[in-house]
C-alpha cells in the first residue's frame, strides 16, 4: 500500500506537449489568402493577365502568324450583296475563326487582337496620369488643409462639372490632320490619353485627401514631426504607402471605365482613326449590318464586355482583400 508521497514508477503532474511556433504574417500575404478564396476575383485577374500578355504580344502574334488586320479578303464577300460574307455567323471558318468584316473582308479575329493593346494602352496610360496628378494634390490637400484644401478641392468641383465628352471630341476632332510633331495614330493615342487622364484626377484626388485626412491623425505621422520631418518627407514617405491600397484598387475600377470611354469615342469617329483596328470602331463599322448578322457587333461588344467585367471583378476582389476590417 502506498502512501501520497510515494512513486509507483510514473510521473505525477500534466503531460508536457510540444511548443508551437507562432508563425507572424504579413499584411501582404493576409491580403493573398483572402483574395484567393474569392473565386470570382480571381478568375477576374486570370483573364486580366491574359488581356494583358495578348496586348503586349500582339504585334509578335501577328508578325510569327502572318496575320495583318488590315488585309483584305475580297474572296470571302458576296459582290452581289453589297459585299456581305458568305455563309452565316460573318462568315466563319478555319482560316477565318470569327468571320471577315462587311465591304473590306478584313480578319476580325486579327483586328480583336489588334484593338486589344489600343484600349488598354489609353486605358492604362490614362489612369496612370489620373494617378498621379490626382494622388499629388490629393495627398497635398489632405495634409495640409487650409488655403491650399480650399483651392485644390474648388479645382475639383471645376474639372468634374467640366464637360468631358464634348471637349473630347472638339479636340480629338481639331487635331486630326496632326499637332506638336505628331500624326495618324501616335497623334490619336496620346490625344486620348492626356484627355481622359487629365479631366478624371479629381476621383482619384478626392480618394486621396480623405484617406489623406484620417493618416494625417495618426502617431507615426506625430512621431514623423517630433524628429523633425518635413512636409514632402512626411507626404511621400509616411503617409503615400500607406495610400497604396486605397489607389491600387481605385486604379482597377477607373481601368474599365476608361476603356469604355475610348471605345465611346472611336465609336463616335473621334477616338482612333481607321484604318486602325479599335474596338469601338468595329462596333461602329457593324452597326449598319447587325440586322443582317448578329456577328459583327457581338465580337468587338463581347471584347469590350469581357475586358471591363474582368477588370471590376478583380477591382472588387481587392478592394476585400485590402480591407483590414474583413475576416
């Protein structure tokens, strides 16, 4: 019989279990996970990496392949129907997978291709400038305040009540037989892009200064001015990396409404000028010839449709991701 004090041969007290390592994650990789269990959002950025590689390699696409969008083939059209394709869906075939264009015979699926690099590049170079000239005041505003929120926010209120379409088209209009060196197609891409880029700061600079506004309270940016920081260090080097989520994912959704906007106007004649292939210029080629076949406005419509839902289901997918407020 044993007493309490004794030892049977086993150890008295709880089992020791081995120590976990707690492993720390960036803020970084929080924003991965939660944007991979977005399916949608995901799926959004495949197809936006594809639009992107099919942008910057088109021009190798058509020169390995032999294809030139502007080509013509008088051999797929009906001469005796005012030069309408043969057979249904725009004429389709092997040689031809989406159907040849009405009058000219010209490849639409090489003029896809084509007008793929012509929308993102005003589009990405349009949002671009917005960024930069919308985060620099914004983020000036912001800090500042005073007289200098007071006029940067009154230049806002003046450039969003500006009439942008109309002005867009009196001076994409103005400058089509060429201006400050430049002609044709160069002359139409940069027209486009200091037009939409320049007019659309104030969205991204109203972002800026408020998320500006609520940084500046912060105690890294007290502890910034306590050793002594400057305005511009405490701007560009405190509060701006802070702004890059609040302006990557802003940029996502301002992307497709700027693709929009240059198809608008080359569906109006006054984006690029043919025979340039561009998405808003094959839907305004077609809309005489959509009764006769659906194909000709369904391809450049469905380009356009793909591109920019892509782009807001990725927009939308960072946006949760980046919220710290979401599980």
């Amino acid at each position: 019989m044993t007493t309490p004090t004794e030892t049977t041969g086993t150890t008295v007290g709880p089992a020791t279990a081995p120590a976990t390592r707690i492993e720390g994650r960036s803020l970084g990789r929080i924003a991965w996970t939660r944007f991979k269990r977005d399916r949608l959002a995901v799926a959004g950025g495949v197809v936006v990496i594809l639009l992107i590689l099919l942008a910057v390699l088109a021009k190798p696409i058509e020169a390995v392949f032999g294809l030139d969008p502007n080509a013509l083939h008088q051999d797929q059209l009906d001469a005796n129907l005012g030069g309408i394709p043969f057979g249904d869906w725009g004429g389709m075939s092997w040689d031809h997978p989406l159907g040849v264009d009405v009058q000219y015979g010209r490849d639409i699926m090489t003029r896809i291709i084509e007008g793929s690099w012509v929308s993102l590049l005003v589009a990405f170079g349009a949002t671009a400038l917005s960024n930069i000239i919308g985060t620099v005041l914004g983020i000036v505003a912001g800090y500042y305040g005073g007289w200098a929120d007071t006029v940067i926010s009154r230049m806002m209120d003046m450039f969003l009540a500006f009439p942008l379409l109309l002005f867009a088209i009196a001076i994409s209009a103005s400058l089509q037989d060429g201006a400050f060196g430049l002609h044709g197609t160069p002359l139409h891409l940069a027209v486009l892009i200091f037009v939409i880029g320049f007019f659309n700061w104030p969205y991204m600079g109203r972002i800026v200064r408020g998320q500006t506004l609520s940084l500046r309270e912060r105690e890294f940016v007290d502890a910034a001015r306590s050793l002594g920081a400057r305005g511009p260090f405490i701007l560009f080097r405190e509060l701006l990396p802070n702004l890059v989520g609040p302006i990557l994912v802003y940029s996502t959704l301002l992307i497709p409404t700027n693709i929009l906007f240059e198809a608008g106007l080359s569906f109006l004649g006054v984006g690029v000028a043919p025979p340039q292939a561009s998405w808003g210029g094959m839907l305004s080629d077609a809309i005489t010839y959509y009764q006769v076949d659906p194909q000709f406005v369904m391809v450049p419509g469905l380009a356009i449709f793909a591109t920019v839902l892509a782009f807001n289901l990725l927009g939308d997918g960072l946006r949760d991701a980046l919220d710290p407020k979401n599980n």
